[in-house]
C-alpha cells in the first residue's frame, strides 16, 4: 500500500517472484471509468473507490479460503479502505517516502495512466496505517526496490523459493529461471 510511485508494482513484482506468491495488479482492477478519471487528472472520489475496492477484497477472500499466499498491490490510502480489505492473515507493508522523492519517480515514468499532479491529492488523502493495524512500514529513502522487497522478507519471516534471486537467499542474485536443458545453474 502507499501512494502512487511509492514502488508497489515493483516491490510487489520482486516478492511475487521470490516467494513463488500468485501477484494481482491492483490497478488492473479498476474500472475504465476510474482509468479514464485518473488519466484526465481528476481525483478519484470515495463514490469511484468502493466498488474497486470490493474487487480487491473479493481478490484477498478467493486467496485467503483456498489458503493460497498472494500479493495484491492497491493504494489502500485510507483506514476506511483497508477495514474492507482487513482480515486475520492481510497485512499491511505500506511503502513510506517523501513527496519530493516519488514525485520524481511518478515524473519519470512512461505510459502510466496515473499523472504526477495528482501525487498532492493522493498524499492529502493518505491516512497513514496506525500501530493497531496489522502493518509492515518500509522506508523507501535512497533503497532500490530490491533491498525494500529484502526487508519484507526478513521482517515477516518469509522464505524465498529456493533458487530465488532473493536478496538473502542461499544463491541471491542468481536467476531461478532454469537454463536451457531444465536445470537450474550452479
């Protein structure tokens, strides 16, 4: 969770990856309206987030009663958002920086529907997740995606796939995608 250009997509991309989690795009989740709203530079209202955000939860319901780990990235910017997202095994890694630093990074992205100028709206709603929430923050001050995606695995106790390029894996940095001939290197 955080806002946008905080590093979901990637942290969220890395974890999935290194853990062997199923991954579900919360933007993909929003209806073309939303798209459509956000592209234009227009704020999403409350209105436009509940219906996105049942998506979302009905995402987390699927995975958490099959018993099947996921990751779903969303912005999840306000407590009254995340209570419909909350359940006993949802937590929360909410993905902290300065406003300077993400909007240089929302800045240098290409064909993202989101536009830098709507970084103040989204900081202006953000709630941050209080200490009686089930929540992981990360600072992402002068890290590299990578090292954010290390420290989740570290602090929640998770373990990398074996093969993973993991940071803290018994190989990290080394492809778990097998070479030609179906075995892994090394």
């Amino acid at each position: 969770m955080g806002v946008s250009g905080s590093g979901k997509s990637t942290v969220a991309a890395l974890l999935a990856g290194q853990l062997g989690w199923d991954l579900e795009e919360g933007d993909d989740l929003h209806p073309p309206e939303n798209v459509a709203k956000m592209a234009a530079g227009t704020p999403l209202t409350d209105q436009d987030r509940w219906p996105w955000l049942e998506t979302v939860a009905s995402w987390i319901m699927e995975h958490t009663m099959a018993g099947l780990p996921g990751i779903i990235t969303c912005s999840a910017l306000k407590r009254s958002y995340r209570d419909v997202l909350r359940g006993p095994d949802v937590v929360f890694v909410y993905l902290r920086g300065s406003r300077d630093m993400i909007g240089a990074r929302m800045a240098a992205r290409v064909n993202h529907f989101m536009p830098a100028a709507l970084l103040d709206s989204q900081l202006s709603t953000l709630e941050p997740p209080g200490p009686d929430e089930q929540v992981l923050t990360v600072d992402i001050a002068g890290r590299r995606p990578a090292q954010e995606a290390a420290e989740v695995v570290q602090r929640l106790r998770l373990a990398p796939e074996p093969g993973s390029s993991a940071l803290g894996a018994s190989r990290p940095g080394t492809s778990s995608v097998p070479p030609r001939g179906g075995r892994p290197p090394g």
